[in-house]
C-alpha cells in the first residue's frame, strides 16, 4: 500500500513537469541572452537590457515556483 507521497505521479502530471522545466530553461537561457548577447536587441541600452534580462528571468522562476505547487484538489 502506498501513502500520499510515494505515489506515482500521472501520465498528465509528468508531461506537465517535463514541460514546466522545459520552459524554465528556456525562459532563463532567453534572459542570459539578452543579457550577454551584444547583437540581440541592440536598440536598447544595456541598463535597459540587464533589466529585460532579469525580469524574463524572475518570470521564469516564478513559473517554476507554481509548477512545483502541489495542487490541493489533486488525487
């Protein structure tokens, strides 16, 4: 018999998280980049380009904060 936190996590839960972490890392290289990479958006100035970078970035955590949230109407 297994208790409530060595359960197995559904098909749907796990597509979920593998998404999640997914996007997580996309977002952080996304914000990297704009911070680092000269030639992406050259418009902007850097201070204006290092406020981008760590918003996307906070964004990201943010999201992956939520992610790992246990849903209280979850079986």
């Amino acid at each position: 018999m297994l208790s409530d936190n060595n359960r197995q996590k559904s098909l749907k839960r796990r597509f979920l998280l593998i998404l999640g972490v997914t996007a997580f890392i996309s977002f952080c290289l996304l914000g990297l980049m704009i911070i680092f990479w000269d030639n992406m958006l050259p418009n902007l100035s850097k201070i204006q380009k290092i406020g981008f970078g760590i918003i996307i970035i906070v964004y990201a955590l943010v999201r992956f904060s939520r992610l790992l949230k246990k849903d209280p109407y979850e079986q």
